[in-house]
C-alpha cells in the first residue's frame, strides 16, 4: 500500500516483462529490512514475501538484502534503487487517485499534516477556520510528530510535514511559512514573576522543557539552539509537549523558555507571566515541506496556498512576533 495505491499480488502487471508488484515488495523490504515485517506491510505470507525477494535478487542480479546479525543490510545497488522505487510509487498513486482539478468544496480526500501540538495550537486554528469559510468538504488528519518523519513523507503516508527550517529534509521542496521568536513563561505567584528576569536568574531556575519521546531530529527548536550555545540549564521537569509545559510551572519557581505565539495564547488561560528571554535565540524559521513526486498534485497545491494565507494571519495577529520570511520553495 503506497497511500491509497495497492497492487494486487494475484495478477501480475508487467512492464518489458517485468512483475510490477514487485516493485512494491522492493519498496516494503528496503523500508523493513525484515521479510516479515515487510509480508505484513504487504499483506501476504513471509514465504510468498521471501519468494518475492528471490525473484527481485534474480532480476537485478544482486542480494538486495544481506543478513547481518540479526539484522538486514542493504546493499550499495540496493540503497541505489531505494529513491527511484519510492518515488516511482508515490507518482504512480499521485497520478491514480489525484484529481483533475481539485474542488475543496465537493472533494472527500483527508488531507494528513505531520506537527506539533505547538504548531496545531497556533497555526492549526486559522488553517481549520480558513477551510471552513471556503466550505471545504476535504478532512484534515493532524499527526503527532515522529523521530524521523521524512521517512512518512518518502512512504507516502504524510502529505506535509510542518516543521522547523534547520530541520528539513534536503531531499524535498519546502517553502518557509513563519518566524517565530521566543519568550520566557513563569507562574505568576513565584519569584521569576517579580524583578527583572536575568540571565542569572534564568540559569539558576529550574527549567521546564519539552522533549518529545521519539529521538532524533524531531527536538524542540529552543532546546536544540540553547544546546549548541553551550548553556547548561538544570532540567527540573521534562514533557513530550509544548501545551503541558505551562501546567507544570504552576505553583513553581521554574521558568520555560516557548515559542512566543504559544507563551501568549497559554497565558489567557493558565496563570502565567510572559517574560523576555536574556539568553538571545534566533527566531526559529517554520516551514512546509511535501514529497517531490507530487509538487503538480492540485489538492496539495490548494493546501499550500491555504497553509501560506495562515501562517499570515497567524502573524498578523501576533504584532510581536518577526513575522513572515520572503516565500521561496526550495
């Protein structure tokens, strides 16, 4: 299953002799690298799945996959393959399933949309409302965000991926949506609230930061930059999301340092003062990011133009936010 594509397995589609289905089966054992993780990704028995890989080490005259350990290894011709086939299969559903012309007023398609509670929060919001308006029929399944989401994106299961700048895959196109700079949060009853917030006052405080559980790129912007300026905060509470930080600074003397939207939206709601940040970190540049093989989708495009006249309102509304970055999909 590529998306909505499935090839069915009982009748074979052949190109110049060649069993397309197999291309899907390459695509599943490459992302895998398990002949039965991949027969269950493909819905079928791990012997027709191990058959599948002999016919495919056959026909390009290479292993593929080698047993290492416990483990499958691909190999150079392998990993050489593994872009080509996935795009190959991503077009080949684009080009299936995508409509002439999108009309978001009559189209049922589910639009999936890999962010942060942060960005849901913020940026979530104007998307819904502005679909809303244009009496959208078309669904929008927000998901949380993974360690390494471009892999969702190349499998065909993430239309966009909304995520910082610096984090972007090199692979895909992506456009610059935002800048967004960053504050400190305090509760209001503790002594960060009173006097000025000093870079002093700022290291000695127990910190509040949010960590998702997943490893890898997917890290919190202000954690990742106060990392390389090589400042150490003492961690008094971690969370897997932006929106639980400001529970947890209630009845303490802790600070967080947040997104400066977000600061300003929590503080209508918790008991919290929003403060300037004395550790200077840039504004953190949001982007929009979609699979190369589907830049010409019609549906993605509506979205994107929908995602960019958000990201506007989202900064207007918010004077003291840096506002938009100059569009530029690269």
């Amino acid at each position: 299953m590529i998306g909505g594509l499935t090839l069915g397995w009982s009748g074979a589609m052949r190109f110049k002799k060649f069993d397309l289905n197999l291309l899907v089966a390459l695509d599943a054992l490459l992302a895998e690298r398990s002949v039965a993780r991949a027969a269950a990704r493909l819905n079928l028995s791990p012997s027709a799945t191990s058959d599948a890989l002999a016919r495919l080490r056959e026909h390009f005259g290479d292993p593929l996959l080698l047993q290492v350990g416990r483990r499958m290894e691909p190999t150079a011709r392998a990993d050489a393959l593994r872009d080509a086939v996935r795009d190959l299969l991503v077009q080949l559903d684009h080009t299936i399933s995508a409509e002439p012309a999108f009309d978001p007023a009559r189209s049922e398609r589910t639009f999936r949309i890999y962010v942060s509670d942060y960005t849901q929060m913020v940026l979530g919001p104007h998307l819904v409302a502005r679909a809303a308006a244009a009496r959208c029929s078309a669904a929008f399944d927000f998901l949380p965000q993974v360690a390494q989401p471009q892999r969702d994106l190349e499998r065909g299961e993430a239309d966009v991926l909304i995520l910082p700048q610096n984090l972007m895959s090199p692979d895909h196109p992506h456009e610059p949506l935002y800048e967004e700079g960053f504050v400190c949060v305090a509760w209001q009853g503790g002594a960060l609230a009173r006097g000025t917030l000093t870079r002093e006052r700022y290291l000695d405080a127990g910190h509040v930061v949010m960590r998702p559980q997943s490893t890898g790129p997917a890290s919190s912007y202000e954690d990742w930059f106060v990392r390389r300026l090589g400042v150490e905060r003492r961690v008094a509470a971690t969370s897997y999301g932006f929106a639980t930080v400001a529970a947890l600074l209630v009845g303490t003397d802790h600070v967080a340092t947040m997104h400066a939207s977000l600061a300003r939206l929590l503080a209508t709601t918790w008991p919290l003062v929003v403060r300037p940040c004395p550790v200077e970190i840039p504004p953190m540049t949001q982007a929009m990011q979609w699979h190369r093989a589907r830049a010409q989708d019609s549906g993605l495009e509506w979205l994107r133009g929908v995602l960019r006249a958000s990201a506007d309102e989202l900064a207007k509304s918010l004077p003291g936010t840096p506002g938009r970055r100059g569009r530029r999909a690269t």
